[in-house]
C-alpha cells in the first residue's frame, strides 16, 4: 500500500524565522518530526524586484500606515502555492473560522497561508487570484503570524495520528455544537469541594446524560448564539 502523502502547510510571511514556533513543540511538533504534515515557509521579502526587498508602499487615497504590494505578494504566491490546495488570508474582515471549516481543511492534501502586515494587501491582490479570507475574531494583531499558527494547530492536531485517543476529539466543544462540559480528576474532595457524585457511579449512560446536561447548560448560559444554532439543528431534525 503506497504510504500517505503528508500534509503540506505553507506559510508566506516577511518573518519566517517566527516558525515553527510553538507548532515545533507537542502534539504538532512530534507529528512533524515524524512526517505526518510537513512545513513550508516562504519569505515573501524575497519576490521583490528591487534593491531594498520592498513589499510595501503608502496607500492611494491617502492615510495612515502602509500596504502590501500586489505584484510582490502574486510573485510569492505563484512560485509556492500547489494547485488544488485552499489559498487562505488571515484577516479581520474574514469568514470567522469554525471547527467545521478547520475540520475539512484537515481532511484535504494541504494549506497555504498568506501573513499581512501593515494596513493590509492591495485589494486587486484578491481579486485576481481565489483566496478564502478568514478570522480568527472581532480583534486585531500585529500581523498574521500568530493567526497562521492558531489555524495550523488546530488542523495538524485533527490529522490522523495526531493525538492519541479520537474520542477526546469527538467530546470537544463545537464538535456536538454545544461547548464542553466539565471535568474532575484527583484529589477528591480538593480545597472543600466534592466530584460530583455522578461521575463516581460507575454508571456510564448517567454519566453520558450529565455531561450533555451540562453542556447544554453551559452553553445556552455563556454562547446563546451557538445554543440558537443548536436549537434549529435539533428542531431540523425531528421534522
């Protein structure tokens, strides 16, 4: 049986010394060493055509910052990029990235990832080339960096082999749709406070039934938007 290609991630970023980083450490940096994914850097400083690496310029219109070069970025994209693979920018105005999407992107042969910096990317940049526009939430950082490391980590670790037991990945929040419930270990009791009596019965159905309870609780108290979508899922279906 011809052995399973790994999975390809690439980067293009103007500080590539910034990975492997923490994706080098843990789960993901094991799974690298030992060749289930494979990681790509691209500098993207290096597809400039002049004397002093530019990639950036000041923005028509006028105002504050500076912009990412079209022709400079397009050049990166074209000598790294393999076909067929998604072409993802993290940005801000982006689709909100959702354990579904990260889900089918672990399932595909692999990923490129485009860091911006500055005030963003000349806007014909997206438009000549398909590109998934994706954030991480309703908050801004200094570059995409630490964004293109959330995301891979949260693939690489869905990647067969990855972690050890699937069930701790079917129990996730967001897996079920509702946040996850809570957990206990030893000491029991711990600074006065007792395990729930449930999760000591050795009854497994019970403790099934408490769990979901209290994942259900948990998450219409602390994300209603996420307890809404839940509810129209279950409503769809019983019909």
């Amino acid at each position: 049986m011809k052995p399973q290609a790994p999975f390809q991630a690439s980067v293009l970023t103007l500080f590539p010394e910034m990975f492997p980083g923490p994706l080098g450490l843990s789960l993901a940096g094991k799974a690298l060493e030992e060749g289930v994914w494979a990681l790509e850097t691209v500098d993207i400083r290096g597809f400039a055509s002049d004397k002093h690496r530019t990639v950036d310029d000041s923005p028509f219109g006028g105002g504050a910052g500076m912009v990412m070069r079209p022709d400079v970025l397009d050049a990166a994209v074209a000598a790294s990029h393999p076909p067929g693979t998604p072409l993802i920018y993290l940005t801000p105005r982006g689709r909100l990235l959702d354990q579904p999407r990260v889900r089918a992107l672990a399932e595909g042969p692999g990923v490129s990832v485009i860091c911006g910096r500055y005030e963003g990317v000349d806007q014909r940049f997206f438009e000549a080339r398909e590109i998934e526009e994706v954030s991480l939430g309703d908050f801004i950082l200094s570059g995409g960096e630490p964004a293109a490391i959330v995301l891979l980590d949260a693939i690489v670790r869905l990647l067969p082999g990855v972690v050890g037991k699937i069930e701790s990945l079917e129990d996730e929040s967001f897996e079920t749709g509702l946040l996850e419930y809570p957990h206990y270990t030893r000491p029991d009791p711990w600074n006065g406070r007792e395990v729930p009596e449930i999760l000591k019965s050795g009854h497994h159905a019970k403790v099934e039934a408490w769990r979901r309870e209290k994942a259900e609780e948990i998450t219409r108290e602390r994300r209603p938007d996420l307890w809404a979508r839940y509810e129209s899922g279950k409503k769809k279906t019983k019909s």
